[in-house]
C-alpha cells in the first residue's frame, strides 16, 4: 500500500536552505575539532592498552582515577551504564618495548586498584595493541574509504551521467563530515568499529541516490519538455514512498542496536543512525542539487556556443567589425 498518494512536494524549494544547515553542522564539528585537538582515536588506531574493569561496590571516575595517581598518562571513564559500576581505563603507548610497555601498563593498573580502597573488582576486558598495528589499521581505514569513492564516481558515470556520479560523491562526503561532527559534539572515538559504520553509510547513501537518479533517467524520456530541475522533483516525490520505507526500517533496527547492542556496538549503532538520517536527507537535497547544478551549467554553456556564428560568416564578420577597435587590436595581436 503506498504511503504517499501522488506526492507533489517542493523539495527543491529548500535546497538552498538545506545547504545552510548542512554548513553550519560541519562548520562547528570542525571547530570543536581544532579546539580539542582533532577526533580522538580508538585503541585500534593509536595503539596502548584498554583495561575495562567491573567493581563489586559503586566506583565513579574520580575516585579511580585519584587511585591511579601514580600513572601519568590515562583516560578513566565510565563504560557502560552507571549502574553496572564498570570503568574503563586506556594508557597510551609509551617504551621501546612494545610488548612489555603493554603488559607493563596493564599491571600497573591492576596493581593501583588492588592497592585502593575501592573494594574487589573483576577485569572484564583488556586490549593490547601496538602502534605499528595501529598506523597499519588507520592507513587501510583511509585507503579503503579513497578506493570507495573512485570506484563509485566511476560507476555511476558509466551506468548514467558524470553529474549524477558528482552529486552522489559530494552526498557521501557530505554525511562522512556530518557524521564526523556529530562523533565529535558527543565524544565519541574513530574506531574500526565507526570505519566499518562510516563505510556502510557510503553504500547506504550511493544506493539511495541511484535509486532516484535511475527514475531521473526514466522521466527525461517521458518529460522531454521540461526543465531539468522539474523532472529531478518530480522523481524525488515518485520514490518519496521507497525512500522513506528504507530508511524506516533501517534506522528502526539500528536503533534496536543502538539501545540493547551493549557498550561494544554504540558506536557503531550511533554512527549508523546519523548516516541514515545524513544518507536520507542528502540524496534529496545534495545529490540532487549538485547534479542540476552542473547539468543546467553544461546547457547553458552549449547554448551560448550555438547563438556563436560560425567563423568565417558574414554574421561572424560584423560581430568582430562591432568589437572595439583595442580588442580588434588585442584579438590580431
């Protein structure tokens, strides 16, 4: 059953106003990012131990963090809900030794509890990775996302124009730095985990694109003598009723995720619901705008080039003869 009969709703009226809010949200993601010194990187990506360590009796981050004195360098903070008394605790890499700088870090953590008058405790989880992993992960993070996007622009400039291939590009780029922002107003870390988000929010984003741009392709065959822009609409309210089924159930189950999927998954979970949201809104108002934009510039500069005369013509002629005698100059010149 559809949800919309016959939509006719002015998308294109507010892209303009879409372009605006999308600027502003990526305007001040960059600015919390320079004012905190970039994103904060998971331990898959910067190397260190992570230590996740589950209290009998209520232990909030101050007073783990006081027993942890000793440690220079660490980040306490609370994983999970409040109620399940578990902290987590990172050391960055630090030692010529990879490995017994790691172990090391882990003991000496294990050790300062053990010491505290925190009461007993049990380690739940605990992560060693080196630095040389970490760079190797973040290069293939970063070379798979590159190689992504190549094989998309040249894709969908094959299966339809090099405009709609542009569009979908700068769609996806707009949700990868919206997603960014919103990672950064709320703290969260660029794990492999957010990386495998982000690279599903590009195949998400591309295939609602394709979606509208392929009955783009079919309404240009039945609506000859419209503007460009008018039948771009036109397919945006057509599949309206698809768009808004999958990005439904999408967001529905990543939510389930988000909610019930435990401390491991949210970041993934919450990067996923951004990019629904991010790949929904962009594919009507980005892509779309992106591809009239260049395709309404291509035929403009073809029309202009066919009121040109021809060289050589009497037309051509008088058009030259009518320049100012310092451009005549300049043009033999």
């Amino acid at each position: 059953m559809p949800i919309f009969k016959t939509p006719n709703f002015d998308f294109l009226r507010w892209r303009w106003h879409a372009f605006g809010v999308s600027a502003l949200i990526i305007a001040a993601g960059v600015a919390v990012l320079v004012v905190r010194g970039g994103l904060p990187l998971g331990l898959d990506f910067s190397g260190g131990t992570q230590i996740i360590v589950e209290f009998e009796q209520p232990a909030g981050e101050g007073a783990v963090r006081q027993a942890l004195d000793a440690i220079e360098e660490k980040v306490v903070q609370q994983y999970g809900d409040a109620v399940d008394n578990a902290i987590l605790v990172r050391l960055p890499q630090a030692g010529p030794e990879v490995g017994t700088s790691l172990e090391e870090g882990a003991n000496a953590v294990v050790g300062a509890l053990r010491e505290s008058d925190l009461g007993g405790f049990e380690i739940i989880g605990q992560e060693l990775v080196g630095p040389v992993i970490g760079e190797e992960l973040r290069q293939r993070g970063i070379n798979a996302f590159v190689f992504a996007m190549i094989g998309i622009l040249i894709y969908i400039s094959l299966r339809f124009r090099f405009s709609f291939a542009v569009g979908a590009v700068v769609a996806v780029a707009h949700d990868i730095l919206v997603t960014v922002s919103m990672l950064t107003f709320l703290g969260y870390d660029l794990s492999l985990n957010v990386v495998a988000a982000m690279l599903t929010i590009t195949g998400y984003s591309v295939n609602d694109s394709i979606v509208i741009f392929d009955r783009v392709r079919e309404n240009l065959r039945l609506m000859r003598r419209d503007q460009f822009d008018r039948v771009v609409n036109k397919s945006i309210n057509q599949t309206l009723g698809r768009t808004i089924i999958t990005s439904g159930t999408t967001g529905f189950a990543v939510l389930a995720l988000y909610l019930f999927g435990g401390e491991v998954l949210r970041g993934f979970a919450f990067t996923m619901l951004v990019g629904v949201a991010t790949g929904t809104y962009s594919t009507i108002f980005i892509a779309a705008t992106i591809a009239i934009l260049i395709t309404q510039g291509r035929a403009e500069r073809r029309a202009r080039a066919d009121t040109l005369p021809a060289a050589g013509t009497p037309a051509a002629q008088r058009a030259r003869d009518a320049r100012p005698k310092r451009q005549r100059r300049r043009a033999r010149a």
